[in-house]
C-alpha cells in the first residue's frame, strides 16, 4: 500500500532548510525530526533553475575550499620553518 502524500508548510519548509543551512543540522536528522523523507529534502534543496547551483553543491564546493587552503597555509609553514632551518644550521656553521 502507498504511502500517503501531504503537503508540508512553506514555515515548516523554510525553516527545515534554514536549520541544514545555517545551524549545521544533517538532512538525515531534519528528516527525523520532521517525520518526512530525506529524498523530500534533498529535492528541496536541490535546484532546477539554469545558471545557479544548489546549496548542497555550495556546502561541497565550500568545504574542499577550505580544506585545500588549510594545505596550502600547513604547506607554506612548513617551507618557512625548513627554510628558517637551514638558516639557522648556516649561521651556526658561520659562527
């Protein structure tokens, strides 16, 4: 037997995606909290216009932004420190 449809409303909607976007809740949890399905939310927060991405691209593309500048500071560190490194061995050789 199919399950029945309803409509959820616009508030409960805007503030379903409001709490994954902004708080950090998982559409797993929302969906849990909320009694619907994840697939619902994920439509939800997919996107049919052309020439925009979703949010849940945004959340991806965002993340290996930041985990990619994250390597590139430790990255840069560690040049600084070996070369501060070898600076120092010199000097001690001077010296």
């Amino acid at each position: 037997m199919a399950k029945k449809r309803f409509k959820v409303a616009a508030e409960i909607k805007a503030e379903i995606i409001n709490k994954i976007k902004h708080n950090g809740v998982s559409v797993a949890d929302a969906a849990k909290q909320y009694g619907i399905s994840d697939k619902c939310i994920y439509n939800w927060l997919g996107t049919k216009a052309s020439n925009t991405i979703s949010v849940l691209e945004y959340n991806r593309v965002k993340k290996k932004t930041n985990s990619s500048n994250i390597s590139s500071e430790i990255s840069l560190s560690s040049s600084v420190l070996s070369k501060k490194g070898a600076s120092d061995a010199k000097q001690n050789r001077i010296g």
